[in-house]
C-alpha cells in the first residue's frame, strides 16, 4: 500500500508504511516534535528569564517564575502600567496555601461552600473550574456519596 493513501498506519503492513519517508517527502524532518520543543524553547529563553515570583495563598518563592527580559520591557504590562508592587491580599478566612501546597484539602476549609462558592470566590482555588475548591464544590455529591 502507498503510505500516501495509507489513511490508517495500523491496518498498512510495516512493509509499506515508512512515516520517515513519509516526512521526507513532505519536508518534515524524523525528529520534528523534538525540534519544534528546542525551537520554542529557544525563543522562550530569548524573551523570558527566571525570576522571584508571588503566588496567590502561598507567597514570593525564589525563582519560580519568568519575565521579560529588559530588550522586552515596553511589553512588560506590570512595568508599562505601573503594576510591580500590587498584590492582592488573601481572605484572612480563606485556607488556599495550605490547600495548593496539599497539607489540607478544601473540604478542611470552614468557608468550603457557604462562604466560599464558585459564584462568590473567596480565594484563587474557588475562581476557576480547574481550582482545586472548585473541583471539590463541583463533584461535592460524590465526596458525600464515598462518606456514606
Ligand atoms: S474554600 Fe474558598 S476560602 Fe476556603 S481555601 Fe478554598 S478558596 Fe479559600
């Protein structure tokens, strides 16, 4: 079978499926995946370096985060409008340190679902659907399920 109307590599025998000559003949070099990786990788390190960087509920940890380097800079939004030191204070309530760095889980928190919702966040992990408050609240059923 020709590896050009071969549509499915699984049902072409080995003999006549060769992706690498495949890709020879489109211009796709065998290791491409790995070469795009470098390539992005490349141009990550030429626009970012690593830096200090704050975490919501857990604080500054040292080179945990990137910025743009100074050639950068006038594309720097904390820079261009004046946003280095802002911060934003956590709910004195809200547990969301501990429950990121996994020394408690949501459900610990008395704010869990009453005082905390996903319509009415009190904290990071309840903003957003991958957040692990969020996640709690979302299948909280089957967390009363497994108790039972
Ligand atoms: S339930 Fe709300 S208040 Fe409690 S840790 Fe999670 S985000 Fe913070």
């Amino acid at each position: 079978m020709n590896p050009w109307t071969c549509s499915n590599p699984s049902s072409c025998s080995s003999s006549n499926w060769n992706p690498v000559a495949l890709n020879s003949k489109i211009n796709i070099p065998a290791s491409s995946p790995f070469t795009a990786t470098r390539g992005a990788r490349r141009i990550v390190d030429e626009v970012y370096e690593v830096c200090n960087r704050k975490w919501r509920g857990i604080g500054e940890l040292p080179l945990s985060g990137l910025r743009l380097r100074s050639q950068y800079s006038g594309f720097d939004a904390e820079k261009v409008f004046g946003l280095e030191s802002s911060g934003v204070e956590e709910d004195s309530e809200c547990i969301s340190a501990q429950v990121l760095m996994g020394q408690k889980k949501p459900t610990d928190c008395p704010a869990f679902g009453n005082r905390c919702t996903p319509e009415r966040p009190l904290g990071a992990p309840m903003v957003s659907t991958e957040g692990a408050c969020a996640a709690y609240h979302q299948y909280k059923q089957h967390l009363i399920q497994v108790a039972q």
